[in-house]
C-alpha cells in the first residue's frame, strides 16, 4: 500500500512528540533502505579493509574477549566511514519516490513544510551525528593520519576536521532531502548518480581544505571547517530555493 493510501484513509493528525501514520511510515521505509545500504556498504568496506584487519588480527594467545573486543571496534570504525553515504542512499531512495508519486505535493498544498514532512529522516540523522561524535570522544577513530606525518599543522588540521566531521550524517540526509524533492531527480538510478555526485564533489573540496591546512596555506581551523561550512551554506541555499 501507498503512503498516499494510508494518509488518505487514517486520522492524519500530528504532535511534537507523536509521528503520524505517514510519518511511521515513512520512517520505516528509511531504515529498511538505510539497513540495505549499510549493508552493501559495509562489504565492500570490509573487503577494501581486510588486509589491514588481518595484519592486525590478535595473536594466537588472544583470549576469545579481546579477539571480540577487536572485532567490535573494527565494526564501529567500519560503520563509521560508511554511514554519511548510506544516509545519502537511503535518503535518496525513499524520497525520490514522494516526489515521483506526487506525495510531497500533496503534503504541501495541505500546509506542510518539507522540514517537518522530513522529521523522521532528520531525527535519524541527529542519531548518526551523536554516534560518529561518540566514536571520536571515545578513541576509537582518532585524529591521528600517519600518512600525513605527525606534524603540528597535520595534527591540528586533523583535529578540527575530526570536531566538525560529526556534522556530515546530518548534511548529507537533508542534500539527500532537498535533490531527491524534485520529481526530475526521483528516478532510482538518477539518485543512485547524484550520490556518487555529491559524495565525490565532498571529498574532493574536504581533501583540497585539509591538503592546505598541512601545508600551512589555511589555518588549521579553517581548513577543519573549512569543507564542512562551505557544504552547510550551499545546503542552505539549496533550502531557501526550494522554499520560494
């Protein structure tokens, strides 16, 4: 049964608190795609992983909790690299067909701001923000890049880009939100491309950023947040437009 179906045919009610029944609804298509992404996601991570992961695996004389211990901080690290695209995916293909089918125009011409349409998707995202915050207060994905050296601009770059990295999750579900609104990007492999898109025009500007901020040609500071606030104004834009 449609999303359609079910607001047209239940109480459409709502409250702070309390999601209605497209809203349930709507939610839990997000996490069905949002465990499919993760998923093939976290395969293809794992697979890239793995000869780093066996190079590192506990000896022999490990007991079965350290062995575990390993295998649970490897997970957390794996789910932390793949979880701001996974959002993007998921976000993407449970959008795209409101749009397509018309729901989100119908949501509007009742009164409904995309925003709140969205909550479901945004609370999600808030739950990713505090857990890749989590993993970084706790150790277990550190500022430290031995490939950059242990310099103090690589250092410092690395530990601004680790305070403002938290804020991807919840970036990447509303440019999800705000691309796949339009019925023009609702196809599944038009949102499948303008993820990629997205994600590879982000790294590239976030790489540019901490390149310089190693080289001392950006404040450290800057080069942390640099990528991050120039995503969050372009978002904003992006927003601002889809209102009017």
């Amino acid at each position: 049964m449609t999303l359609s179906k079910f607001y047209r045919s239940r109480r459409f009610d709502d409250s702070l608190l309390n999601m209605n029944i497209f809203q349930r609804l709507l939610l839990r298509n997000f996490l069905l795609n949002l465990a499919r992404s993760i998923a093939v996601l976290g395969v293809v991570i794992a697979g890239m992983a793995f000869p780093d992961i066996s190079a590192n695996w506990p000896g022999a004389a490990a007991t079965s909790l350290s062995v575990m211990s390993y295998v649970a901080v490897q997970l957390l690290v794996v789910l932390d690299k793949i979880l701001p695209m996974a959002l993007l995916i998921a976000t993407l293909f449970t959008v795209g067909p409101l749009a397509r089918y018309q729901e989100l125009t119908a949501l509007s011409s009742a009164g409904w701001s995309l925003l709140r349409i969205m909550r479901p998707l945004v609370l999600v995202a808030l739950v990713g923000v505090v857990y890749a915050a989590g993993v970084r207060v706790f150790g277990v994905v550190t500022a430290a890049d031995p490939v950059y050296g242990s310099s103090a601009l690589a250092e410092r770059t690395a530990f601004f880009a680790d305070q403002a990295y938290p804020l991807v999750p919840l970036l990447f579900v509303l440019t999800g939100i705000i691309l796949a609104a339009s019925p023009r990007r609702a196809s599944i492999y038009g949102n499948f491309i303008v993820a990629l898109a997205v994600l590879f025009v982000f790294n590239v500007v976030l790489s540019v950023a901490l390149a310089c901020g190693r080289h001392g040609l950006l404040p450290p500071v800057v080069a942390g947040w640099g990528g991050h606030v120039l995503f969050a104004v372009v978002l904003t834009i992006l927003w601002g437009r889809a209102k009017r």
